[in-house]
C-alpha cells in the first residue's frame, strides 16, 4: 500500500513527536495534523464521502 506523499512523516518527526507525547503521558498520540484531521472527519458524516474522495484521488495515477 503506497502512502500519499503529503501524509508522509519522516521517522525522525515520529519518533520526536512520540517521545514528546510519552513524556506528557499521553495514552492514544496520532502525529501530524493532518493525520488528526483527517482521523477527526472519518468519525463524522463526512467520513465515507471523504474516503471515496482519496480513493478516486489514488487510484487515478
């Protein structure tokens, strides 16, 4: 599964943004804003409009 280009995190930022987080003890850390956002609109309506979106987006190429 090839991960779009503008998601990608290198794993240096991961791993930084992760041990911040473990340090603030934090139980659940999603890196990346636009990780969080786009978790954030799965969970409402928007969520399967979304994912069609992406999808066509990928598949395209």
């Amino acid at each position: 599964m090839d991960i779009s280009k503008g998601l990608w995190m290198n794993a240096e930022d991961v791993a930084r943004q992760s041990l911040a987080a473990l340090d603030s003890n934090r139980t659940v850390f999603i890196p990346c804003r636009k990780n969080r956002l786009l978790i954030g609109l799965s969970r409402t309506r928007l969520g399967p409009i979304l994912l069609r979106a992406l999808a066509k987006k990928r598949w395209k190429k």
